[in-house]
C-alpha cells in the first residue's frame, strides 16, 4: 500500500526552467510543477477519472495528467478553466503573441501533445496497445450565434420604427455572419441538453453535410446547418432514422410548404424535427 507523504519538496525553479525550455522564453511566472501534480493526481484519482482546473494557468494540469497517462496507461481526461486574464504590455509573452494566459496553456498543451507523440513514434508498439487519445478541444464563452428578437423596444417615431426593421430582418436572417458552422453546432447541442464531449462525425448525404451526433444512450441527433436544404437533403437524413434533425430556419428560404411537408414526414417516422 503506497502512502503520500505529508510533504513533498520541490524546487519552484524546476518548474519555470521546464517551461522555459518548453515555450522557448519565460512567458509566465511561477508556473505549478507538473510532476508534483501528476504525482498527486496519481495518489487520488483512478486511470480513467476526470479532473478539472479551475485555475489552469499555464496548464500545469493537462500536462501532469497527459504525462501519467502515458506512464500507466491511464485514461484519464481534464478540463481546464481559466479567465482570459491579460498577458502584461511589452513583456515576453505579449512579445511572443500571448494576448492573454488561456493563449499560453493552449500552446503549452499543443507542445506536450506533440513531444509525447514524437516520443511514441520512436517506440516499438504492441499490436494489442492502443495507441493514447490525446486531442483535446478549446471553448470559449461568447455571445450566441444566433440573433435573438427582443419584442420589448418601443415604436414611437420614424426613427424607432427603421430601428425595428432593422430587428425584422436580422429576426429573418438570425445566424450571426462571423460565427463557424462548428461554432452554431455546439451551441445547438448545448441547447438540446447534450454535453460538448458528445461524440460527432459528419455525414456527406446529398449535396450536403450533416453533423451527426450521438449520445450515451445511443440515440442520434442530425444537425444540418447548410445555407440552403432541399428535398433530397431532407429525405436522405430522414432514410437514416435518427432521433433527432435540427436545421437552420433560415435554410428553407421561404419554402413554407417544403417546412411544412418536413415536419409533418418527420412526425410521422418518429423523429423529433426543430428549426432554429
């Protein structure tokens, strides 16, 4: 039975001359020594637990968990948090192009990943070891992609009334402009109740992408976020029984009677259907 000690010792500058060596210059200060925390993580956590950083800084974290997973075959998975705190004017990191902190943990996950893989290549691999999942995905708390209607602001002059067909329009065309297609699909997921770590392939049917989602209990979700569906689009989804489509209102241009036709086809095979 290991025990952890009451005290472990380590020398501060260990960590920051790693992560200088790792960055390529000193952009952050009194990093937390990575195998210190592996070795903690390692006394407390199970190969295959979650653990989450509320104060991920530099992203001590992920590389402590990456680096054990690699030692013991662990699965274990992270989540990071961390404010986009400003990196200082005119220092190192703003230098280098670290704008803020979460920009350094980034770049520092991206380098671990990327020195473990090399690492791996060099080695002979067992046919029955599979090989580490070490990608991970970066989300950052924004406005919506889609434009909301606010049916609150007052009509008491011309004036007021350009400003609500202004709000009429951009209630028709309600997909923001500078957002990506990956961007609305999470948000989309989010809004149905389903977590960002949902599995998601994208599916070519017709002219067309489809991203097709599913969940811990098997059931499937198609998210169509093409500019424009049609009839063959719509059918080709449907032939594929999913539990779920949802389209981008907007993708019908009009075409009330195609909507219409959706809904009542969907409806009648099982599947929930949503515009958004």
């Amino acid at each position: 039975m290991r025990v952890m000690p009451s005290v472990i010792y380590q020398q501060s500058q260990v960590a920051v001359k790693y992560l200088r060596d790792l960055m390529e210059g000193k952009i952050f200060d009194n990093p937390k020594d990575h195998e210190v925390l592996a070795r903690f993580v390692e006394y407390v956590t199970s190969k295959d637990d979650l653990i989450v950083d509320f104060f991920a800084g530099s992203g001590s974290t992920a590389e402590a968990i990456l680096d054990l997973n690699k030692r013991d075959g662990g699965e274990r998975r992270f989540i990071l948090a961390q404010l986009p705190e400003p990196t200082p004017e005119k220092s190192a990191a703003r230098e280098a192009g670290y704008d803020n902190i979460a920009d350094i943990g980034k770049e520092r996950i991206r380098r671990v990943i990327k020195k473990l893989n090399e690492e791996d290549e060099g080695k002979l691999q067992a046919d029955d070891e599979p090989a580490q999942d070490r990608g991970f995905k970066v989300f950052k708390l924004t406005s919506s992609n889609f434009e909301t209607w606010d049916g609150e602001a007052p009509v008491a002059s011309a004036e007021d009334a350009s400003v609500l067909e202004e709000r009429l329009l951009n209630a028709v065309e309600n997909v923001n402009s500078d957002r990506s297609r990956e961007d609305m699909l999470y948000e989309v997921l989010l809004r149905a109740g389903w977590p960002l770590t949902t599995q998601v392939a994208i599916l070519k049917l017709a002219d067309g992408e489809v991203f097709s989602a599913k969940s811990e209990e098997n059931d499937t979700m198609f998210v169509c976020l093409e500019d424009l569906v049609n009839e063959e689009l719509l059918r080709e989804m449907i032939g594929q029984k999913p539990a779920q489509v949802v389209c981008l209102d907007v993708a019908f241009h009009g075409n009330d009677q195609l909507k219409t036709n959706t809904v009542l086809e969907m409806r009648d095979r099982g599947i929930e259907f949503r515009t958004i």
